[in-house]
C-alpha cells in the first residue's frame, strides 16, 4: 500500500454555524473518508488500554555457581520477545491514535464556527479531548434539534393539507 499524502483546501471545507447539521455531516463525510479519519471520529479506534508493561527478569540459578539452563533461557527469550512485542504495538497503536485524533481536532477547529468549537471544547468528559466526544456531542445536540424541527414542520404541513382537504369537502 503506496501512501500518498492529500492536500486539501481548508477554505473550500464547508463551515457549520449551528444550522443544517446533516447538509454538514454529508459534506465533512468524504473528508473524514479520504483522509482516513472516520474510525477515530466513530469511536472505533481508541487509545490502548493503559498497561505496565513488566519486563522479564533474567533466570537467576539456585546455587551460585550453577548457570540457567536452555530451558529456562529459551522460556526467558520468548518472554522477551513477547514483551518487546506488545510494548511496540502499543507505541504504535498510541501514535496512530495521537495522529488521527490531532487530525481530526484540527478539522473540527477549522469547520465549525468559533462558538461552536468552544463549547464543544469545554463539553469534553475528559482533561485530553477525543475527535470521538465532539463528534458525539455535535450528534446530540444539534442532529436532535434538526429532527425536531423537521416534526415540527411536518406537523404543520400535516396540519394545513388537513385543514384545506375539510375545507375542499365542505365546499361541494
């Protein structure tokens, strides 16, 4: 897999100022897509878990003089190996998270108005904001209101096609 990096123009991403959220959410979409950052803003790729990685202590023989023998060093070495193992995949699980969450931070700052991004900012349940916690909260708050609205024309119109159609019955 050839990585190519994508050079996008900040000017033309579309900016949200609190109303059409999803007209925003489908224009911000194929951004987040091209630049691969959909898994950190959907919560499905998380820092790890926070360890203590241990390493293996060297076998140290009974006796004083006696050395460990090929068992207990093949078992110390696959324990090492092992060790070395997890502790590179989570430097590297950490990273890829650290990026992709910078990334997406910098998107949000750059998309939503000045307001917007503020509170966002402060409604963070942790002190190290997630792309994913903003992304929740812009959800909650304004894709409810937006249905809400939609009901609440919906109702209207409901109202007014009602209310013409009885109008039509009694003018015969």
């Amino acid at each position: 897999m050839s990585s190519k990096s994508i050079n996008i123009d900040t000017n033309k991403l579309p900016c949200f100022n609190g109303a059409h959220y999803k007209k925003w959410v489908d224009d911000m979409m194929p951004t987040f897509l091209l630049m691969d950052l959909l898994s950190v803003i959907d919560g499905t790729l998380v820092p790890p878990a926070p360890t203590t990685l241990t390493q293996p202590v060297f076998p140290v023989a009974v006796a004083p003089t006696a050395v460990p023998t090929a068992d207990q060093l093949a078992f110390y070495n696959a324990l090492l190996t092992q060790w070395n193992s997890d502790r590179d995949w989570n430097a590297r699980q950490q990273k890829e998270f650290d990026t992709k969450n910078r990334q997406a931070l910098g998107l949000f700052n750059t998309t939503l108005s000045a307001g917007i991004w503020e509170q966002a900012k402060m409604k963070s349940t942790t002190d190290s904001r997630t792309a994913a916690e903003i992304w929740d909260w812009l959800r909650i708050t304004f894709a409810t209101l937006q249905f809400v609205e939609v009901l609440g024309d919906f109702c209207y119109d409901f109202k007014r096609c009602c209310y013409e159609h009885s109008r039509s019955l009694t003018v015969k």
